[in-house]
C-alpha cells in the first residue's frame, strides 16, 4: 500500500491536474479530484501520525476496527486517524475551511458517487469555492496541515 510520501506526491500532482480541469470549465471532474486530494492529504498525515511505514492494506487487514477506520473514504474518520482533528474541530484555526468544504460535499451525498453522477451539476462558484477551502492560503485544509508538518 502506499505510504505518506506517495500519498503527498498523489496529491500534488492531482491539484495540478485541478487546476487545468477548472481552467477548462471540468467542474465535475474538478470536484470529484478535490475530494480525492483530500483523501490523500489526510491518509499521508495518518501515516505520519501514527508513524506507519505504510497504509494499512485492505487484502492484508483482517481487524475490521481497522477496516472501518482506515479503509474509507470518509472525510470525518479519515480527519480522526489523521491526527488532524484539533486543527479542524469547531474552535480549530481550520474549522471554517473544513466545514465549507465538507458541507458542499454533503449536498452531493457520498463525495465518490460523483464519478457516476452525470447529472450533478457543478458551476464556477462552488468548484472554486471548494478548491479555495482546499487550498488558500493561510487557512485553506492543505496550507494548514503542512504549517502543522502533519503532511
């Protein structure tokens, strides 16, 4: 499975890959890569806090706590193991960015079901307001995790 490196590097290529989506008015698939970034950010920052060498492996994991806890998509479980929490919480530096971000997800329901929803309709605003959420800074979820060195 990957580790917190590979999981970084994922990441920052795929935000680059955002940028030329929103360029070219891709808010769907824009938005679908966000949550993947994110997912990304905070399976790096479980890696590292947790010091695994690397993310525990679905074939490998016979512990379903495990299972539950790792082997998701789910942003709010992910920010539990990630160590992450306290910066995120409601009194945390990234409480509105967290919650913006993950509130527009809400909207859509579970944020994968977006690669099979053709009819979810993504405009300019919301796609640039999730990647703001994302990644402006000084508050943005990425700029704070790698100001904490949890990424």
């Amino acid at each position: 499975m990957a580790n917190s490196s590979d999981f970084e590097k994922l990441a920052e290529n795929r935000l680059k890959t955002i940028d030329i989506l929103i360029s070219n008015r891709e808010w769907g698939v824009a938005v679908y890569l966000m949550g993947f970034v994110l997912e990304c950010v905070l399976k790096a920052s479980a890696c590292k806090a947790l010091n695994l060498n690397s993310y525990p492996d679905f074939q490998k994991t016979k512990n379903i706590k495990i299972t539950n806890y790792f082997l998701t998509h789910d942003f709010d479980m992910l920010l539990l193991v990630s160590g992450a929490s306290n910066i995120f919480g409601l009194s945390g530096q990234g409480a509105s960015s967290w919650s913006g971000f993950t509130q527009e997800y809400t909207k859509i329901g579970k944020w994968t079901d977006i690669r099979y929803d053709t009819l979810t309709q993504f405009d300019e605003t919301i796609t640039k307001n999730l990647f703001g959420y994302l990644t402006k800074e000084p508050d943005g979820i990425i700029p704070l995790i790698k100001g904490q060195k949890i990424w």
